[in-house]
C-alpha cells in the first residue's frame, strides 16, 4: 500500500494533460510530504492549486482525469499523515534521486524544492511553534532544512551555504535518512493535531 501512494501520483502525472499543467510530478510529491507536516491541519483548497504551474489554473478535460489527479494527491497526502502519525519512514522514490556516480538527479533536486517552497509558504506556522533554542525539535528541523537546501541546490554560488554543505554527509547517506528523518518532523509537528 504505502509504495502505492507515490506510484499512483506518478503515474496520474504521466497523463499528457496533467504533465502539461502540473508541475513536475517529484515537486508535487515534494510539495505534499510538507504540507501534510505542517504543525496545523491546511484545507486542500488552500494547497491544491500550488501543484498547479505557475500561470495554470486547473482544469480538466475530463471528469475522470480530475477524479484520478484528486484521488491519488489525497492518497498520497493521507500516506504522508499516516506515517508521521505513526512515526514510520516515507514511502518515496529515493532510488531515483542519485546517479551511478552518486550525484543528485533533477528528480531529488525538485523533490527538495518542492518540499522547500511548502515550507516557506507555511513558515509562519512553524514560527508559530516557537520552538526553544537548542532544542531536539529545533535541531531536527534545522537539520531537515539543511539536508534539503543541499539536495536542492548541491552547487550553491553561496560562499557561506557551500560551507555549511561541507559539513554535511555526503548524498547518499542524505538520501537514505530523509524518509525517516522527514517522517520524524512531521511527527513532531502533527502530533497535537486532530485530523477529521
């Protein structure tokens, strides 16, 4: 069940129509394992058309296609809340995020924007959990964001994050520890939250 959540959105992005209008289909995933971590429960219809591209409204040509793009977001969604709830690592397509010489993919590469973008367009949220200084959760999140910004942008021009970057593990082992790691923040952050 669970490596079905993401492969159904993957397939449901392969539609010609939704390829067309929708942003890449790592994005979206991407974009969804952050959203559904936000310390306080956000309406689809706030998120939904985020998946969308930029300048495109959605719409379908035709009703199953629209039932198809719903079903698996929310599946996908609902797969992400269940393993954070449960502390259980993402089921995501990791073995798509590296090369053969062990490089980030553009597929890992947009994963993390897209988790990145939802981050930043809730931020305020997690700002709102005032977190303390030093603390585990606080650590976890900076480490989250971390490991994020450098599978997003590996060949950063700035000075400062590419020292950061060096402080960091190498991708592969970035890559192996976000499922987990990601499921655990969205651990912390859900876990005062009652989903309807």
């Amino acid at each position: 069940m669970a490596d079905k959540a993401y492969q159904m959105l993957i397939n449901v992005c392969e539609i010609p129509e939704i390829k067309k209008n929708a942003r890449e289909c790592s994005e979206i995933l991407g974009f969804i394992t952050s959203i559904a971590a936000a310390p306080m429960q956000i309406e689809i219809e706030q998120w939904m058309p985020f998946l969308w591209a930029e300048n495109a409204a959605p719409s379908f040509s035709d009703q199953q296609t629209a039932v198809d793009f719903a079903t698996s977001t929310l599946q996908f969604y609902e797969h992400c809340l269940s393993s954070y709830q449960q502390s259980l690592p993402l089921s995501l397509p990791t073995d798509q995020w590296l090369d053969e010489d062990l490089q980030v993919t553009a597929q890992g590469r947009v994963f993390a924007a897209g988790y990145l973008s939802a981050f930043h367009s809730i931020e305020a949220l997690w700002q709102s959990l005032d977190l303390p200084p030093g603390s585990e959760a606080e650590q976890l999140l900076q480490t989250s964001m971390l490991l994020l910004s450098k599978l997003a942008s590996p060949d950063s021009g700035d000075a400062q994050m590419q020292f950061l970057f060096s402080q960091l593990p190498d991708m592969p082992e970035i890559v192996a520890s976000l499922p987990a790691l990601l499921s655990r923040l969205g651990h912390f952050s859900t876990q005062d939250i009652a989903y309807a």
